[in-house]
C-alpha cells in the first residue's frame, strides 16, 4: 500500500511500447501500462538527466549503477529522457 495514500498499487503485468525515437540530446517512447512500472532505458545515467512523463518533469533514477528509469503509473504515457 502507498504510505498515507489508503490505496494499494498494483504492479503491470502488460506493458506495451508502441513507438521509440532518438535525438541530438533526447530518447523517447510511447508507452502504456496496466499499473505501476518502472521504465529502464539502455541509457547511461548521468547527474542532471529527467525525465518528461506526460509534460511533468521527473527525476532519473540510477539502476543497477549504470542506467535510467523512471515510475510510470497505469496508463498511456509519453516519456521523453532529456540527456
């Protein structure tokens, strides 16, 4: 359950990718889910990067030391990494 929020998360169990596009200094993607997901581009994370979901400016989480992601709720979403 989300703290404080009185409602359970539900994890997706389908996620879909319907479009991906690369440019000088951004990568992104159309996307859409059936719950919470954590989205991993094959990017290098490097202080600085965001994320944009929907236009909502996020900050890029580090995995596995290496790459970026980002939350992403239930829902279609357009993602946009900014390099």
């Amino acid at each position: 359950m989300a703290a404080g929020s009185g409602r359970q998360r539900s994890a997706a169990t389908n996620v879909e990718v319907r479009d991906t596009w690369f440019a000088n200094n951004r990568a992104g993607a159309t996307v859409a889910v059936d719950g919470e997901a954590l989205l991993i581009f094959s990017e290098q994370y490097f202080p600085g990067m965001h994320f944009e979901v929907d236009g909502e400016v996020r900050e890029a989480l580090r995995v596995n030391g290496l790459f970026s992601a980002c939350v992403l709720r239930a829902g279609d979403r357009d993602v946009v990494l900014v390099r």
